[in-house]
C-alpha cells in the first residue's frame, strides 16, 4: 500500500534527453524513484537534508500513515526547492 500526499511535489529534474523536465511526484515511492534513478537532490548522500528525505520516504513506503506521508512530502519539498536538486540547462 502506498499513501498518496495530500498535493504532489512537483520538482524540476534532467529527461532523458538532457533537459529540464517537470516531474509530479504523488507518493513517497515515486519520490525515492525521483532521488535514486532521476537525480532529484543531485545525488548528495552525504548531505543531511538529502537523507532525511530519503529516510522519511522509505518508512512512509514501508509502514504508511498520514503523519509519516505529511513529514515525507515536507521533507521532499525540501530537496526539490534547492538549486543544486537538478543541474538542468533550461
């Protein structure tokens, strides 16, 4: 079972063919698809926000609840709002 967010994060990441491209992110394991095979937070394990938002998703995958969605999704906006999230040429 995946829980929805309650509003998608949408967040800038690089296509396939480069550019920018705006992606919907509806659920916390689409948003660990954006961070691991979509780039979304520029791959910065190291950093503390980016593994917090990877932490947070995985247990709102694993155990879903609407507290653990909400904290998810906030965390995840995080990421998507810092300009080192995607290196994109417009």
């Amino acid at each position: 079972m995946d829980v929805t967010f309650n509003e998608p994060v949408l967040a800038r990441v690089q296509g396939t063919d480069g550019r920018s491209e705006l992606l919907e992110i509806k659920t916390a394991r689409e948003g660990i698809s954006a961070m691991h095979q979509r780039g979304l937070g520029g791959y910065q394990i190291d950093d503390p926000e980016w593994q917090a938002a990877a932490d947070k998703l995985i247990q709102a995958a694993l155990y879903p609840s609407g507290e653990r969605t909400v904290e998810a999704r906030e965390a995840l906006l995080k990421i998507a709002a810092e300009p080192s999230s995607a290196k994109l040429d417009a």
